[in-house]
C-alpha cells in the first residue's frame, strides 16, 4: 500500500463536539471545502484533511491507521484504550482541547442513600462504557453487575433494568429529567486530540508536529485576556496583588489626572466576576476584560 501525503483527522460528523472542533481547526489555519453532508472534507489550504464519523469510530479507525488524528471526548478515547485489543495500536492524549467539558458519573435515583462505591455491591449499573467503569469497581474492590447499554442509560433504573447508571453528565439536565442523582464522579472529561502513540516518519508527522505548535499558540490566546482598569496610584499594590496571573501590568498616566494610573494586563485565563469584584473594591474603576485575538511575545 502506498503511504499517504496527507494528514487525515477524524471528528464527530454532528454532535456537541463538531462546532468547537471546526472552529478550533479553523484558528490553526486548516480550512476544508464544504460538504459536511458527505464522510471526507478536503483540506485547502494545508494537505490535511476532515474524516466525519460517529464519535466512538474515532480511536478504531486511528489504531488502524485509517486517519493519523482525532478530536474526540476524552471518555471515548478512555474507554478504546481499556477495551482494544493487545494487538491494537496503543493510542495517546496528545493534548485536551478544553471544550465539551463533562463528567463520566454514577449515578442513582433520589430514593438510593449513597455515600460510597461499596453500596454499588450485588446493585446492576446500566453504562455505555463498561470498560471505564468495570475499571473503576475493580480498583475500589467493588462486584456489581455492568449493564452495557448502546444509549438511553438514563432510562434504564426507570425500566427496572438496572439500580444505577453511569453516564456522561454535562449540564445534569438529563439525570434532573429521569429522576436521577450525581452520585460519584469517575472521569473528568473534554474534547482531546488522539493520535498513535508513535506518530508516521514520513511528511505526515511532520505535519502533526506542525498542527501541535499551532494548536499550543491557539489554546493559549484562547485563554489569556487583556485586561483593562484605572487606578488611583495609592491602590495600585493592592489591585496588582489581585491580578490574576501573567506577566508583569504595564501602566499608564492618565492624561489630566496625575494621582491615576491606567493599567492593562494579560492575565492568563478567565476573569471571573468575582475576581473584578474584588478588584474594584480595592479601588479600580473603568474595568474592561477583552478576549486576545492573536498574541506573538
Ligand atoms: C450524553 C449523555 C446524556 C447527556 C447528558 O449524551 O449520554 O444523555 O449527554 O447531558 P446533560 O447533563 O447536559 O443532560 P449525548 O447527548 O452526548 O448523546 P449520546 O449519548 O448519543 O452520545
Ligand atoms: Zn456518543
């Protein structure tokens, strides 16, 4: 077979994941020639190009080389890599993304008084991830009967099928609707870039080194923002003390107005509002957090 010269990733063709995902590839300047409709995005600009699958497809088809990358939850790569095969690729987390945050949870109806794992013992726990979660009874020495469902987990305990679930759980809209409780958090997950432990010797993985850089540069800007206030000079340690990280603030006369100082930061995450809170009783005013477009130090 002759190797490919271009980069294939693969992503979720439509889901919570897709929007996010796109336009993360966009801001690494990878742009595809529109057919969502269709399996394969053709890449314009770099040779890379889009592979639109169903999310759980998406280690599968890195273990056999079909794509080289993959944007896909952190939960589904987890659970290939407990379910896979010895003889299949090993996969690594090569970065998290940081959207599509969720939580991999047990969870209970509201009658179950629970408190921890040992309860789940001789109980039946419905679960599209019975790799993650028979996993995580072994480690706490707990036996209970792994339910493996494809979807609907949620209605399992209602049905009478199963005691408990353990299930993605985002905003708890699902769990409130069906009578059901957060009991214990298994994994931590978000959207993360997969690939083969060991990446392609040849123009491919140079491509993927290529795509890390831009993808470090663009999850830092996301994150950093440059925030604006004025100070009277006499409070100026105490707002700089409640900055949240970064270098250095620069700072600037105010024209007309000696005894105030104009200040600007680039803080290294969200600004909470709490945090401006804080600030402005120290003695700020005219506060402003603006987003970072592009950033080169
Ligand atoms: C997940 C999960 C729950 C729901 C939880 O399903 O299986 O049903 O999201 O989200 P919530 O806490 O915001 O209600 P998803 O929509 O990803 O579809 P899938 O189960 O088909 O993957
Ligand atoms: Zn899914």
């Amino acid at each position: 077979m002759k190797p490919r010269d271009r980069l294939r990733i693969a992503m979720q063709k439509s889901g919570r994941l897709t929007e996010p995902a796109l336009e993360l590839l966009k801001r690494c300047g990878l742009t595809f020639r529109q057919s969502r409709d269709k399996l394969f995005c053709f890449g314009e600009g770099e040779p890379v190009d889009l592979l639109l699958v169903r999310d759980d497809d998406i280690p599968g088809l890195i273990a056999q080389g079909v794509c080289e990358l993959g944007i896909v939850g952190r939960n589904v790569l987890d659970e290939f890599r407990l379910t896979a095969g010895r003889e299949s690729e090993p996969l690594a987390e090569l970065r998290p993304l940081g959207f599509g945050r969720c939580r991999l949870s047990i969870a209970v109806p509201q009658e179950f008084d629970y408190r921890e794992p040992s309860q789940l013992s001789g109980q039946r726990i419905a679960t599209s991830y019975p790799g993650l979660l028979g996993a995580w009874l072994r480690e706490r020495g707990v036996e209970a009967g792994v339910v493996t469902l494809a979807g609907s987990v949620e209605i399992a305990p209602k049905l009478g099928t199963a005691d408990a679930i353990c299930d993605l759980v985002q905003s708890g809209g699902t769990l409130v609707a069906n009578q059901l409780r957060e009991a214990d958090v298994l994994l931590e997950s978000e959207a993360v870039l997969a690939g083969p432990q060991s990446l392609p010797a040849d123009e491919r993985g140079d491509l993927v080194e290529l795509l890390l850089k831009r993808l470090d540069g663009v999850i830092q800007v996301r994150e950093s923002r440059l925030l604006l206030l004025q100070a009277p000079r006499a409070a100026l340690e105490a707002v700089t003390r409640l900055l949240p990280g970064g270098p250095q603030p620069t700072l600037l006369p105010v024209a007309g107005q000696p005894d105030q100082l104009m200040l600007q930061a680039l803080c290294a995450g969200e600004v909470s509002w709490r945090q401006l809170e804080e600030i402005k009783k120290a003695g700020a005013r005219e506060m402003f957090v603006l987003p970072v477009e592009k950033m080169l130090a």
